[in-house]
C-alpha cells in the first residue's frame, strides 16, 4: 500500500484572526509603492458608507505590528478621521 502523500508544511505560523488595532500602533513606514492619496480618501468613503469587507494584513516584528498589505485601505481610514 502506497503511503499518503505530505502536505507541505508553511515555514512560518499562520495566524488567521481578525481585531482591531489602533491605527496608532500599526508601522506602515518602508511601503513598496506610494500611497495615492485620492484613491486612499476614495477607498475611506467607500468603507465609511458601504463598511469595511477586507481587512488590512499584519504581522508581528519584534512587539509591534508592521503592515503587510491594506496601504490605502488603511489611510482611507486614518483620512475618515479613524485612530
């Protein structure tokens, strides 16, 4: 009898939790692309009106949070005046 083949196992922990963060405590400095301003404050509306579906990605570096994707997600909410 052939043995089950082995899934592969992540290299890292994946943790798939959603919270709220204080924008305050979240690094979103070293960006690989600048933020569109207009297209943050567009994106603010759209989440402040309709809600927000798609959370912003973290992870922990040392004990603090850096953004891992969600940049102008996370500015339209800061440009909704969210802290």
């Amino acid at each position: 009898m052939a043995a089950a083949p082995q899934q592969a196992v992540p290299a890292f922990p994946v943790i798939d939790q959603v919270f709220e963060v204080p924008i305050a405590q979240i690094d979103a400095s070293d960006r690989l692309r600048p933020i569109d301003r207009i297209w943050a404050a567009a994106l603010g509306a759209i989440m402040e009106r309709e809600g927000h579906r798609t959370p912003v990605e973290l992870a922990r570096v040392g004990s603090g949070l850096k953004l891992v994707a969600g940049g102008h997600r996370l500015e339209g909410r800061r440009l909704q005046g969210h802290t």
